[in-house]
C-alpha cells in the first residue's frame, strides 16, 4: 500500500466557485477517489486563498469586513464543493491559525537561512493577478490578463532571493524529469529560469490584510507567498514534524497553466532556501473555454459572453444534469493538460451519448433480460467468454491512465469496455432465445464485465457506481475491498437478485 497526497490550488474568494475551479477539484477528486480504491492511504486537499489586496477590495465593494467577506465566500466553495461529491480530508483556509504559524515558521526559517533581505521596490501592480508587471508586458498600459490598468507602487520590500536558485533549479529540473508534467509545461518553466531569475519581493507595507511578518511587524506577507505555503500548513509544518516526514515530499500538485511559474520555479526555491525538498510532482493542466475564451469570473461583466456564468455555475449544473453527469463532463470531455471547450450543448451530448445510450441501456437491459431469461437472478459468467478477456485488459488500460493523472483517457477505455458489452448482447441477441445454458452464460457474462465497469467508474460516478452496485445484487460499495480483489472475473457470487429500478439517465432533448 502506497501514499498518495494531492493538492488543488486554493481558489481565490472573490467570488463564488464556477465550472473552472470545479474542473480542477473534481479531476483532483476522482484522481484521490482512485488512489483510496487502490489501497493507498490518501489525503486529499483543498482550500481558499484569503488574504491580499483582491480580497480587501472586493469585501469593501460589499461593505464587508475582509474576514466576513471571507467566512462567507470560503462557505460557498464548501457548499459548492459538496455538491459536487467531493471528498477533500481537509479544507484550508489561509485565515485560519494553523496557518499563520507554519507561514511564520516557514518564512523565518528562509530569512535565518540568509535568502530574504530588505530593499526599495518600484513596479507595475496588476490588482487581478496581485503581481508585478515590467513596461513591455503591458497591452496598451494594461495587464494583459486583466485587461486593467495597473498601478505604480513603491515599497520598502523584503525581498527573497530566487537569483540564488537558478542553478539549483536547473539541477533539481534536470535530476527529476518526471516532477513536472506535461512535458511541454516543464519546459515552459524551464527556460523562464534558463531566462534569469530575478529576486522577488515577498513583503508589502501598502496594505493590511495579510500575515504579519514575524521579524517585522510594518510588513504583511505577499499573497502569494503566504498561498502556496498551505501545502504544508495542512501536514503540520514546524508542528508535525512526524506527519510533515509522512506526506512530504511525495506530494502532488494539480494546477492550472496560469499559475506555473509560482508552482515550478518560486515554490520549489523557496522549500530549497527553508531546507525541504521541493513538491515531488506538479500536474499543469488547461483552460477550460467557453467560445474560445477562458471561462472565468470576468465573464459575468462580459455583455458578450456566449453563456451567462450564472447559468453555468455548479449547483445550475447539477440540478439540470444530476451530479454524476456533470462530474463525467469535466473528467471524460477534457484531457488533463490541454484546453477543451465547455458547454450546455457538450454536456448534453455527452449524457445522451455515454450516460444514457451507453451505460444506462446497458444497465436496464440486462435487468430486463435477466428477469425474463433467468428468472431475474445473476447467472454464472462463462470463463471463456470474449468479454473476460476485453474486461482483464480494460482493467490494465484504466489503472494506467488514471495513474498518468489521465482521467479522460481511464473513462475512455472504460467506455469501450461498455460498447464491447453491449455489442456482444447484439449479437448473441439472448431476448429472442429460449432460455438455457446459452443465455445464462451470455448474460452471465455481460452482467460480471458491468460490474467491473461499475468498479472502474466509481472514481469518476461514486453515486451512480453505489446504485447499480445495489441493482446488480451486490452488498456494500464498489471498491469495498479494493480494486485489485474486486476486478477478478467470476470472483463474485452468482443467483443474486437483479433489479430494474427507474432509467438511471433519462434521455434528454435539449
Ligand atoms: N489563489 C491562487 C492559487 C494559489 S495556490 C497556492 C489562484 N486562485 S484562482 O481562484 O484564480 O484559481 C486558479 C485555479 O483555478 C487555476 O489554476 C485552475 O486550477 C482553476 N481554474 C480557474 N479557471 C479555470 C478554467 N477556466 N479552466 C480550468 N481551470 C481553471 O490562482
């Protein structure tokens, strides 16, 4: 048995949680989900991001407090978060005190180690990004994320020195090949350090809402700084050291493109200059885009955006798809590591295609024969059976993938496991024969390789797997006992009874 700690980014409580952020949890989601189905011992975490200039706007834009306007906006991911069947063991909040001690710990560790020191800073602030801009990035004097105009700032700044890094970087990049991925995003973050790193500055005096520096109570952490740190908050940094051994640093870190150079060159270079190892493993993965751009919280001031955000968030979703179907969307439509589209139409197209033809028929209609040929009781799977052998290959097909962080490609070949199934009841058509050894071994045989469907999509479909568990005539939940004992063929008992129940995903018109 393994171990297995994975991590999102903690969003920002700007605003409520939309179909982006909820790409990421439920990827990371179904990702843990799987690594709990094969033995290992699992954490999972994930958070909001409170402090910072941001944050402080937009809560005196409600006429909040920082920390009201917080407390309700992080309550609103986790609302969003159990909608959305999300098995996070820990949810973190930058606000919370645990917090604040490791960020302390943590950073004056770095500044005893000689990597932080005191000078004057000049720049270009993005307020949307919190992060600085040079001149010639700006579009028209505008951060080019943001489309805003950024604001000159002058601080008194400690500054950690990443310049020192760029060497040890290389090395730490070029000693583990496979810590960034994919291939092409760990280049991306290599050559930004081939380009020079410059110091960054890590402190600020210009606003308050933040973690007081220890050493120096005129200065708040920068955003970021104190962000990324949460990753060990949540394991007991300088107050765990045992868990801290425990989960660090076989960590795994999913994140979106925008954030690379935070999580590949500033995070690794800072855990270096505090004396750790640097996070085992960054997953980048893409944007989801709605007509072509990213889908974002900007969109609900766009007058042009092709969707309204509010139609598309998580709970307008769920309540017009069902849970399962929305989290099939976001892991089978969008390959961790690309950009995909998202939309009302795709969602749609895939609950009919996939959910409903694919998996939903085959679920009633073998209920349906069964009850009519085998007196609704499971017949015995025949050991020869073609089926068997497409299953055991699935099965090696899946566990791949879903370890390659490939979700999209696990649920893919699971699915061709679901059309080989009901391709082989098309053919032996056992609804025109009489029934016999012939049709049990058939039906047999097609009912064991949807269980092992049902094994297989309980990381993705937890819900849906537990209710055609139950409707197949099994006990518990699938997975109970792991993947590897529950995926031998014939290794359930057989004369179980078998149940129809309502259409699992009606067809839908729109
Ligand atoms: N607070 C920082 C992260 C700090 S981590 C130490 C932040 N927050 S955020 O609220 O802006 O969330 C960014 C993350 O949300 C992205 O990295 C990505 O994981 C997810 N996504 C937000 N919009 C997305 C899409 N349109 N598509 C895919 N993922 C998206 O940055």
């Amino acid at each position: 048995m393994g171990r297995f700690y994975i991590t999102t980014p903690i969003y920002y409580v700007n605003d409520a949680p939309h179909m982006g952020t909820s790409y990421t949890t439920v990827n990371a989601d179904a990702i843990a989900r799987w690594h709990r189905l094969i033995g290992d011992e699992t954490k999972f975490l994930t958070g909001t991001d409170e402090h910072g200039m941001k944050i402080a706007e937009t809560a005196e834009q409600h006429g909040m407090s920082p920390q009201s306007w917080t407390d309700a906006t992080a309550a609103r991911f986790e609302d969003a978060w159990s909608t959305l069947n999300i098995s996070n063991d820990d949810f973190i909040r930058t606000t919370q005190a645990r917090h604040y001690e490791t960020v302390g710990t943590f950073l004056t560790k770095i500044y005893e180690n000689g990597f932080i020191r005191k000078d004057t800073y000049r720049g270009l602030y993005c307020v949307g990004c919190e992060d600085y801009y040079t001149a010639d990035q700006l579009i028209d004097g505008k951060c080019p994320s943001h489309n805003r105009v950024v604001e000159e700032m002058e601080e008194d700044n400690y500054f950690f020195e990443l310049s020192k890094f760029e060497d040890r970087l290389l090395e730490w990049f070029e000693a583990n090949p496979q810590a960034i991925q994919p291939a092409s995003k760990r280049n991306e973050a290599l050559s930004f350090i081939k380009g020079g790193l410059k110091d960054v500055s890590i402190t600020r005096t210009s606003i308050s809402w933040g973690i007081p520096v220890p050493w120096d109570s005129d200065h708040v952490f920068y955003v970021w700084y104190d962000a990324l740190i949460n990753y060990l908050t949540a394991i007991g940094y300088g107050r765990d050291e045992a868990e801290v051994a425990k989960w660090w640093p076989s960590v795994h870190h999913l994140i979106g493109k925008e954030i690379i150079r935070f999580h590949c060159v500033w995070w690794p270079a800072m855990c270096m200059a505090a004396g750790i190892d640097p996070p085992a493993h960054v997953f980048v993965h893409g944007w989801l885009l709605v007509g072509g751009k990213k889908l974002s919280k900007s969109m609900a001031n766009d007058e042009t955006a092709p969707v309204k955000l509010t139609d598309i968030t998580p709970d307008s979703l769920v309540e017009q798809f069902g849970v399962d179907p929305v989290r099939y969307y976001l892991l089978r439509n969008t390959p961790l590591g690309t950009d995909g589209d998202f939309s009302i139409e795709g969602i749609t197209d895939r609950y009919n295609a996939d959910l409903a033809n694919n998996l939903g028929n085959l679920v009633a209609r073998l209920a349906t024969v069964i009850g009519s040929k085998s007196g609704g009781l499971s017949p015995a799977p025949d050991e020869d059976s073609e089926l068997k052998g497409i299953a055991n290959e699935t099965v090696v097909q899946a566990r791949d993938a879903w370890e390659r962080f490939a979700p999209q490609e696990g649920l893919e070949v699971t699915w061709r496991l679901i059309g080989a199934i009901n391709a082989a009841l098309e053919v032996a058509e056992p609804w025109k024969a009489d029934p016999g050894p012939q049709v049990d071994a058939v039906l047999g045989s097609a009912l064991e390789a949807l269980r092992i469907v049902t094994v297989l999509i309980t990381a993705a479909m937890p819900d849906t797997a537990a209710i055609i568990w139950e409707r197949i005539g099994l006990a518990g939940l699938p997975g109970d006992g792991g993947l590897e004992a529950q995926v031998v063929w014939g290794s359930a008992p057989t004369g179980r009874p078998i149940s129809k129940g309502d259409p699992l995903f009606p067809r839908r018109k729109d």
